[in-house]
C-alpha cells in the first residue's frame, strides 16, 4: 500500500509539471501583433522520466525563468 501511494503522489507531481510546462509554452507560442495573434516556431523536447522518483527532481520551466 505505502509503495502505490508513493507511485500516486509521484504521478500527482509529474502531471502538475506537465501542466505548469503546458501553460509557459502556451504563452510563450502565442503572441500579440498589434491586433492579430501570430504563432512563433519552436521546438521542445520533452523528457519523460524514467522512474517517479526522477519526476521529483525536475524543476519547472517558470522557476528556471525567474533564476535567468
């Protein structure tokens, strides 16, 4: 039982990644000229970790913008 509830909680952490991951590229894709929205080209790779205990180590796209 302690074993899934530790794979949940990982899981629960890796989708709040994701989400949080989703929302910057969101705002960084989409971009007001004047008054029409034009979409930028970019590429993202996307690294799915290997265990949940790895997903607890990645950091999030937004606090790695405020570092830089």
């Amino acid at each position: 039982m302690a074993n899934t509830d530790k794979a949940i909680m990982g899981l629960l952490k890796y989708e709040h990644l994701l989400s949080e991951s989703s929302k910057t590229i969101q705002d960084f894709l989409w971009a007001s000229d004047d008054m029409i929205k034009t979409i930028k080209m970019t590429t993202r790779m996307i690294h799915t970790p290997e265990s949940t205990e790895k997903a607890k180590n990645i950091k999030s796209t937004k606090k790695m913008k405020k570092k830089n």
